[in-house]
C-alpha cells in the first residue's frame, strides 16, 4: 500500500476524467484502479493518472484491496448497479448526480448502504462550491434577510439523437436529471424540500423531457422559478432574492467563480470570486475521504436525506410531464 487514499473510478467519460485528474493532483490521495465495460480504455486512463490499475469489469475494480472508495460516473441508469457493488464489497462510495435514473433505486441504494454500514454520497459538487456556501450562509444569517424567491436557470441546445444519453430514456436521459437537478438542488439547499409543485414543459420523440419550468412553493410564500433545457441556451445564472438583499450567481451558477451580494439602502455592491471551480471538486473528495477515517456514514455537507429529497421533487415534475424512463 502506498499510503496515499486510493480512488477507484468506474466509467471513463468527461467527468470521470474531471474528477480524476482532481485526485491524481490532491496531496495524500491517489487513483489506484480504473474499471470501464472496455479494459484498455480503463488502463490507458489509469497510466494518465497514475500508476492504477485498469479493469475490465466494475466487480474485478472494486475488489481490489487498494481501493478505499469508489467514485461511480457512470450513465444514471448504470449507478445502482456500481454502487451495489461496492457496498457489497464495503467500500466507501460517491456517486455523480443525481444519485439514480429514479426515485425508486435511489431510496433502494441508501436504505442498502444504511443497512450495511457503508458510506454514501451524492457527487453534488455545487454543494460544495465555496460561493454557493457563502450565500447559504448570507441566507442563514439574515444578510439577505428572509429568503423569498430564487430564480435559476440551466439548459443548452443538444442536437437530438435518439441513442444519446441525454436523449436515451433506457440511459436515464432528459433534461431535468442531467441538469434541471442543479436548480432544484439549489432551491432545496436554501429553503429545503418544496410545498408544492407546478411543472410546464416538453417532451423528446424518446419520451424523456426535453424542456422544463417548474414552479416550487414553500409555506407563507417563499418560492423558486427555475427552467431547464435540452434544446433551449439559457442564461445558466441564478438569483436568490430576499427582503433585504440579493446574491447573482454568474453563469455556469453551479459551478460559479463570482457572486454579487445587493443589500438594500444603497451599499455598495460586494463581490466574492474564486479563481477555479474545480475547488468544489477537491472539498467533495476530502469530504468523503475525512467522513470515512472519522468513521461517519454521511457526508455532514450533502446528507443522505437531501439528496432524496431532491429526487422527490425531479421525480416529480418528470411523473406530471408524462416523461418515460428507468
């Protein structure tokens, strides 16, 4: 053993290379195993990151005794079948967004780790975005004064193809899984699960959604407009209004470098910036690494039971749009 926490990745798409090269480059951490359904491609990746081995079969990667935790990047439908094996196999896992293609598998996969005593959590990154953070805590603590509406947008045109995974119902494609969960999971993370739920929207010729507007109320009033798209560019900004200022989350806002602060009686404007977005990828391994050696099952910043309440709501809106898949 090297001494160093070593990841195992299952998959080899854009994200999975995002986050690996994050590990690859964090002190005290290592990639030590790759697994994709193609070996080779598995341990070309693994040689780029490191000295990791590449595997043929997500089973071989996770039984591998240099694999401390798992970070599972596969297509939404293939995420229940990774993470049960490795929380058959004991091994820490997190998994990208959202945490399953449905409701269903998601509870399935937490009650499982619950019951075997082994760590999980959602690869929401957004949540662990220093600015992000900071206007929760600006909501928190009265800057913005009561939290009344927030606005938030995410989509982009994708040219339709049937057997593309945004656009593939069997691969948990459409809009709102894939991007739409990052206004909900914004709206959640400020004012928690919504009261009620109105959904507009479109649907692909595959059946899943390629356009939606949702309407997310709260109690006395607080509520959330928020849009995604497959075949719309929109702004990708956000704003979080309340009765004593506002925060603007420039675009992309759930990976965002800058947020401008508005408190009202005519201050002047505050900006916060960080200079790369890929921090929320380097908290988001600490987090499961830390968690892990304290001995804790969840993550105390993206909690089991936020992550399903965000699925509640996307299941939701999918459900009254009539969209199809797993």
């Amino acid at each position: 053993m090297s001494g160093l926490f070593g990841w195992g990745i299952a998959a080899t798409g854009s994200m999975a290379r995002t986050l690996g090269k994050v590990i690859a480059a964090e002190p005290g951490m290592r990639v030590a195993a790759v697994a994709s359904r193609d070996k080779d491609r598995a341990a070309d990746f693994a040689r780029e990151l490191g000295d990791g081995t590449g595997y043929g079969s997500y089973a071989e990667m996770v039984a591998d005794p240099a694999v401390e935790a798992v970070y599972v990047a596969t297509p939404h439908a293939l995420h229940r079948e990774v993470v049960d094996l490795a929380i058959a196999a004991r091994k820490p896992v997190l998994c990208e967004k959202p945490l399953a293609a449905t409701l269903a598998d998601a509870e399935a996969m937490v009650a499982d780790a619950r019951a075997a005593d082994v760590f999980l959590m959602e690869a929401m990154w957004m949540w662990f975005n220093p600015l992000v953070r900071r206007v929760k805590e600006l909501a928190d603590d009265g800057t913005l004064g009561e939290v009344r509406s927030i606005h938030a947008t995410f989509g982009f045109p994708m040219p339709y193809d049937a057997e593309h995974r945004l656009w593939n119902p069997e691969l948990g494609g459409g809009a709102l899984l894939d991007l739409g969960v990052y206004p909900v999971a914004l709206a959640q993370l400020l004012l928690g699960a919504p009261e009620s739920i109105e959904v507009a929207g479109a649907l692909a010729p595959s059946g899943v959604d390629s356009e939606v507007a949702l309407l997310l109320r709260w109690p006395g009033g607080p509520h959330a407009l928020l849009e995604t798209s497959l075949i719309s560019q929109l702004p990708m900004t956000a704003s979080v209004i309340g009765t004593r200022g506002r925060a603007e989350l420039d675009a992309f806002f759930h990976c965002t470098t800058r947020i401008t602060v508005h408190t009202y009686g005519g201050r002047t404007p505050q900006e916060f910036t960080i200079d790369s977005p890929e921090v929320a990828l380097a908290a988001e391994i600490r987090e499961v690494r830390d968690r892990v050696r304290d001995g804790r099952l969840e993550s105390t910043v993206m909690p089991l039971d936020a992550t399903l309440a965000i699925m509640r709501t996307v299941e939701e809106a999918r459900t009254r749009l009539g969209a199809t898949g797993r």
